[in-house]
C-alpha cells in the first residue's frame, strides 16, 4: 500500500551542515589513508579461463620444441660418411631411398653427390658409344654392390684437375677407386683412351 502526498503537509528541509547520508558516500576508510576500493569478489570462472589458456600455450610450446628437437636429431647429416655407414645403395634410375649409384664413378648419399677421387668410369647418360653404356652401366651395378658390402668411409672433399669436387672414397678400409681399376670398371683419371675402342 502507498502513502498519498498531502499538500498541506510542509515538508522537511535539509540542513546544509548536516552530515550525509552513508548510503551515497563512498566506503569509509579503515586505515585512515584515503578512500579505499571495495574487494573483487574472486571470479573462479575467469580464472580457470586464464589457466585454461595458459596451458595451451605451454603445450603448443612443448609440442614445438619436441618437433624441433627431434629433427634436429634426424636431418642429413652435411657428412655424407655418417649416412653411408648405414645406407644401402640402389641405382639412380630405380632407387627407391635417398642412397643411389649414378654411374661407376659418381654416387649420391642423401642428396649430397660424391665423386670417387682418381678414376674415370664409362658413361651412361651420355655414352658416345653402345658399348661404353654397356660398360658403364656394368661398372654402376659392381659400385653400387662394393659400396653395399661393408661400412663406407667419405674422406674430405678436394679438386681434381678438371677442377670436379671428388672424394676419397672407402670400404671396409679398402680404396673404392683401386678396386674399380684392378676390376677393369674405371681407369685412372686423366687417361686418354675411348671406351668405344
């Protein structure tokens, strides 16, 4: 039920010396330094929020650095010798890993090449003659199984004279390039004779 205003009733005036209301003041201080802000109530919703974010990060952070790590730890290795220790060679034209044998002279570890230091082999690709394919492609196939037969060592990369980067290039402690010349495959670099003669 409301109470009905009466005009002939005066009403109260306020006192300008009298003390405010509690109501509209701001919150007395307690300690006396000023005016003070009301607690927040804590907001356990924002927080697990926050919380809930902040682990997502740390573990997309995690997952990153194990990614990283871990091919840190696989890539190639810039030392053709660490990956043909335990490679095995098929031939460029059919390989199916990174390991192949191009021709009796030349081979591919990972997507490095590596040129045998000291001998010529006969060409495939661009023989000048169906027998020095022949050949070639016989010294290809006796490389590719002397490199399968035991741990490969790649010595450090030197200039012939033609100015080809080549290697010296071992099996088992054995020199590949003597190995090819004593099994007629390759001839020493720098000999002049055709392999169409």
């Amino acid at each position: 039920m409301s109470k009905h205003w009466k005009p002939g009733k005066k009403t109260v005036a306020l006192n300008p010396a009298a003390r405010p209301s509690r109501i509209r003041r701001d919150p007395v201080p307690l300690n006396g330094n000023g005016p003070t802000k009301p607690p927040r109530p804590s907001n356990t919703r924002e927080r697990e929020l926050y919380f809930g974010i902040a682990g997502i990060i740390i573990f997309a952070a995690a997952i990153v650095a194990g990614i990283i790590g871990f091919s840190i730890f696989t890539a190639v290795p810039d030392d053709p010798t660490a990956a043909a220790r335990a490679a095995q060679f098929g031939q460029c034209y059919n390989a199916q890993g990174p390991n192949c044998v191009l021709d009796g002279d030349t081979f591919y570890v990972g997507a490095k090449q590596v040129a045998i230091a000291g001998i010529e082999a006969p060409r495939i690709a661009d023989a000048r003659c169906p027998a020095e394919r022949d050949r070639g492609v016989t010294a290809a196939v006796e490389l590719a199984e002397l490199l399968n037969s035991g741990r490969v060592t790649i010595g450090a990369a030197t200039r012939d004279p033609s100015g080809r980067a080549v290697r010296k290039v071992e099996v088992k402690g054995r020199d590949v390039a003597t190995t090819m010349i004593d099994r007629s495959l390759a001839r020493e670099a720098g000999s002049s004779p055709s392999w169409c003669g």
